[in-house]
C-alpha cells in the first residue's frame, strides 16, 4: 500500500491516478475525506503533513509514502520530526519528499528553510528516502487562466527571463518510480522540463493552442508581488519573484534526471497547456 498526500493537488492527483493504473492499492490523504473522485484501488482519507496525528491511520499497513507540503506548510507548522515518527512507528519502509531546486542552489533562502529542515528529518528518519527537487512547475500558468479566459491577457513580471517549468505530471511519474522502484534509495532529482521558456513564450504557447490572440502585459516586480500575496505567504512570495527575476545559472539549467529516470525526454510547457487548455477556454 502506498500512502498519497496531498492528493488532490497538482502533483499528488496525477500521482494518485498513476500509481492506481499500475495496480497499486492507494490511501489519497487529503483536507477533505472524499473529493468525489472514486477509483478503483483508492481509499480517501482526511488528514495532511502539518498533522502528524491525523496520518496514523492512513499510514497504517502502508509499505511507502509520498510527502509533499503546500500553502503555509512552507513557512510554519509542526515539527518535521513529529510526522517522520508516526511513519517510522507505522513501520513504513520508503519516502519520497518533494522539495525544491532551491533548497540546493539557495542554501540559506528564508522562504525555503522549511524545506531544508523536511530534507533532514527525512534524511535521519531511517526509512529508506528519495528527494524530488522541482524547479518552476508549469502549472503556476493557472494564475493566468481568469484573464485568459476573460480577456486573452497574461499578466506576469519578467516577461523574457526564461526558466525550464516542469510539468507535474513529470513529477508524479518520477514519485511513481522512486514510491515502486528499486535502485532510487538514497537519490535526489532535480526536475525541470526539457527547455528554458519566458513567460511572454508561454503566453505564445497559449495563444497558439487557443487559436487567438493572448497580449502579454509585463508586471512590475511591486505589481506582481501585490497580487501574489493574496494567495501565497509574504515570504514565499519574496522568494519566488527572486528566482523568478534573478535566476542563478543552476536554476536556467535543463536537469537530466527526469529523462534518465523515465527514459524518455521531460514534457515541454506546450504538452501541459494541452492537456489543461479547458481552464484557459
């Protein structure tokens, strides 16, 4: 049995869908008890990483699990040790954490010191562990999709500073791996897709798949900090328009180990928009 948190975001809903195609028995452990997506081989439990209690039951019986937080989780909560206990009492025998490029390219970032501290609860646990390290998710695009939607407009700052976003998707096949494969103890993966795109590139993708026009409006750095406090905590706001405006030469870098995991090349942007264009029409 494999244990899923954060099951209905952007990651652990694709990891849900994968690893119960492969026949695996699945908890999706999410804030909600059942989100109304039955599926055979899934059980849907309450609870999250920042409770370390609510996870006893899901964890129970269960051989592997897969960690990832989200929302203020990042900046404050629990200990990480309290929860690497609870796995280690359910005698759990493997963990994959997703973490972040920054932790490794930004060592003493304060939006990431969460993070850091996850990676070496895990690390000490004595379960065996894997460390995903996404760069920019291509899903941060959905911030765009009301506008796109109501006025064919992307707003985003840095409109030419190119990064290579990685599809979620890629993440969860890569989880799916380390969560059901030998031979990835240990490891930690660096994941980004397979070339460097702007956000004024991905408004062009855009307009491409919706057969418009998309105008691409560029956001100051106040502006666009502004608007993504209003959903994102202050400091990790601060730490995202950093990488966002100032990448260093690592986080431009196009990272093998999705392709050498997988054996096939990493997913372009243009594969994400098609499979989620319905939010943009």
């Amino acid at each position: 049995m494999i244990v899923v948190t954060g099951a209905t975001g952007n990651v652990g809903r694709a990891l849900v869908d994968v690893l119960a195609g492969a026949g695996e028995d699945v908890v999706a452990v999410s804030r909600r008890a059942d989100p109304g997506r039955p599926a055979p081989g899934v059980r849907w439990a309450r609870g999250g990483v920042g409770d370390h209690a609510s996870m006893r039951g899901a964890l129970e019986g269960a051989r592997a699990v897969f960690l990832v937080l989200g929302g203020e989780l990042n900046l404050r909560g629990e200990r990480p040790e309290l929860l690497l206990d609870v796995v280690a009492e359910a005698g759990v025998e493997r963990i994959v954490l997703v973490s972040s490029q920054v932790v490794a390219v930004r060592p003493d970032a304060p939006s990431h010191a969460r993070l850091r501290a996850y990676e070496a609860a895990v690390r000490a646990s004595g379960r065996e562990f894997t460390i995903l390290r996404p760069g920019g998710f291509a899903s941060n695009a959905l911030a765009w999709a009301e506008s796109v939607r109501t006025g064919r407009t992307v707003y985003a700052p840095f409109g030419d500073v190119a990064l290579p976003v990685v599809d979620p998707a890629d993440i969860a096949a890569v989880a799916a791996a380390a969560l059901r494969e030998d031979g990835h103890a240990g490891r930690v993966y660096e994941l980004t897709g397979p070339e460097p795109v702007s956000p004024r590139g991905q408004a062009a993708v855009l307009a491409a798949a919706l057969g418009e026009e998309v105008r691409f409006v560029e956001l100051s750095r106040e502006e666009a900090r502004a608007g993504m406090e209003r959903f994102m905590p202050a400091e990790v706001v601060a730490g995202t328009l950093d990488v966002l405006g100032a990448p260093l030469p690592a986080e431009r870098r196009v990272g093998p180990d999705v392709e050498a995991v997988l054996g096939r090349p990493a997913a372009p942007f243009a594969a994400w928009v098609a499979r989620c264009l319905p939010a943009f029409v």
